[in-house]
C-alpha cells in the first residue's frame, strides 16, 4: 500500500449553489467518490464561501467532531446549548456534537464573503455530551513556525477535541524550511496547503491541495514562496 | 419488497435528530425510511417489514449495537447493519452508497 496520497486541488469535489460554494477534498453530500472517503479519523475537509448575510439554517449533528476554522470574514454561531457568538479569522471553532446539537452557522456581516475550512473527524468516544469551543488564536504567533490550534489535550494550546488529533497552522517566508514528526505512534499526518505553495519531503504542493502520509517519519516542510500558509492535522490512522 | 427501492431503518436516541432523520431518509424518490427513537419500536418495525440498511444513530450505545446487530444479522442475512456519523445529510447518501458497494 502506498503511504502517501495526494489531493490535488481541481481534484476535489465541487458544489456551487449559489449563496454557498464548496470544494469537498473527501465525499459529502451530493459529491460521491468511494476513493475519497477518509484519511483515517479525518472525514470532512470543505473549503467554503458564503455570500454576505447568507448561511447555514439550523441544522442537527451528532457524534462528530467538528471544526471551523475561518480564513476571511466572519461566521455567526448560534445552537441549541445557548450560544450565540462570532468567530473571526484567527478563532477556531469546535463542536462536539456527541449525543446530538442543533446549529445555524451565517456570514456575520451583509456585503463581505466568508472563508472559511469546515473540518469533520470521527470521535475517539461515541454519544459524548454535546459541547461548543472556540479559541483566539494570535495569526502573528505562526510566523515561521507551526502553531498549535487544537489537540486533545484540555488545558493545551488553542482548543481541544474528542480525538487524538492535534491541529498546526503556519505562515512560513519563502524558503522557510521545519520538520514535523507524528504526536503519536500510529498517527498519520495530512498537510492541506491554504496559499502558496510548498514543498513536503519533496512532493510540491500548491494552494488546497491535500497531501496524506500514513507512515510519517520526520517530514521535512519547506516553503516555496512568500506568506505561504499551511494546515497540519496529525490524526489517527483507524478510527 | 419492491427491488427498486431501498428500505432504512434509522435507530437513535435524539428524537428532534431523528426527526429530521425521517424526512431525509424518505427525500430520494428510491428511499423508504423509517427512523425511531426505542430498540421496541424498531424490531417492532422489523418485523413487519423488510429493511435493506439499519443505521445506528447517536444514543445507540456500543452494547446496544452489538445486540442489534446480532438479531438483525440473524434475521436476515445480507442486511447492512451499519454507524451513521454525522446526524445529518453531510454524510448520509455517502454511508449508504458505500455501504452497498462493499456489502
């Protein structure tokens, strides 16, 4: 079995209706490809814009993790345990939907698009007690290094979830070169490139593709250009 | 039962959930669906009618499943027995496409 496999942008699955457009790095809704089902624990990966003052009605979830992260604009978030709250670029947001949560997700502004990457992992525990998360996170701090957004760690760095998974962002200067070695033995890592363009031990890599690695060893990341920003999710392999 | 359309038992325990369950599982014109919220309700429902999928919502314990499972298995074999993750229509006609392609 090979251990890497690579998602090319123009690659993923496609839905555009209207006030909503979304690219579906693995199978949802309308968008079937039994060879993009999942890298492990990892199941939803949407790259979506929202017109201005348009949204999500509320809809329910349940026993999935769930994570937004916002790379322009605004969302408004409101559920059934009683929040009503905004996260910006530079929050994150997660819901534990466990035994099952109703919630509306909208652009928080009228005339502005949102951006942002809606993030679905199967829980490490079934039928958990619903919860809702978000967190500051300071975009300058990934300034050439990997931040820590989420992990399964309470009192970590960022948020946390129901899942052995742990969550990085950086912004890296053309020609910034790190390393990345799994949290955990039997974790594999997927890298998702959010602009420029990178190279990850030597596979090029350019604005929203995906690139799995189920046996990583330490993974050499270099950046090819200028503010290129990367996401790394560490995230079991079985689930 | 009718070859041409597939028959879903949704089991969970999150009635608002599995209200909205039972409009999507009955929204495909190839759909029948029935989801309930009790194990009573559901192998009542079993009894009376051929099902193709069951789906085992949020509520359904890991215990719960197993016994399910076992007497739906031993019922009537071939049947999928199978998780829904998700509570929604995010991945809903993906589990059940998949699903009857590696049955």
């Amino acid at each position: 079995m090979a251990n890497t496999i690579l998602h090319k942008a123009d690659t993923r699955g496609h839905a555009d209706h209207g006030w909503l457009d979304s690219h579906h790095t693995f199978s949802f809704a309308n968008y079937y490809n039994p060879e993009r089902m999942q890298f492990g624990a990892l199941r939803v990966l949407n790259d979506d814009v929202v017109a201005g003052g348009r949204g999500f009605d509320s809809h329910p979830h349940d026993n999935m993790e769930i994570i937004s992260i916002p790379l322009e604009g605004a969302l408004e978030h409101k559920d059934n345990l009683g929040n009503t709250v905004v996260t910006e670029a530079g929050e994150i947001q997660v819901m534990s939907t466990g035994t099952g949560v109703f919630h509306s997700e909208y652009n928080a502004y009228p005339d502005k698009t949102a951006r942002f990457l809606q993030i679905w992992l199967f829980p490490n525990q079934l039928n958990v007690t619903p919860r809702y998360d978000q967190a500051k996170i300071n975009i300058a701090d990934r300034k050439n290094t990997l931040q820590q957004l989420i992990s399964p760690d309470k009192n970590g760095e960022g948020t946390w979830l129901y899942q052995d998974a742990w969550f990085h962002m950086g912004r890296f200067d053309k020609g910034f070169s790190t390393a990345y070695t799994a949290k955990k033995q039997g974790n594999g890592v997927y890298f998702f490139v959010i602009s420029g363009s990178f190279t990850v031990n030597g596979q090029e890599l350019n604005a929203r593709d995906g690139y799995g690695i189920t046996d990583p060893g330490q993974l050499n990341i270099t950046a090819l250009t200028e503010n290129a920003e990367l996401l790394v999710i560490d995230i079991p392999l079985f689930s | 039962m009718d070859t041409q359309q597939l028959h879903i038992l949704a089991i969970g325990r999150n009635a608002e959930i599995m209200t909205v369950m039972q409009r999507l599982l009955n929204t495909p014109e190839n759909w029948k669906g029935l989801a309930v919220t009790t194990d009573e309700a559901a192998l009542a429902a079993f009894d009376k009618e051929a099902f193709d999928i069951v789906l085992l919502c949020a509520g359904v314990t890991p215990d719960e499943e197993v016994a399910l499972t076992s007497h739906f298995r031993q019922h009537s074999p071939g049947i999928i027995v199978k998780r829904h993750f998700g509570g929604g229509s995010g991945l809903l006609k993906n589990e059940i496409l998949y699903a009857l392609e590696h049955r």
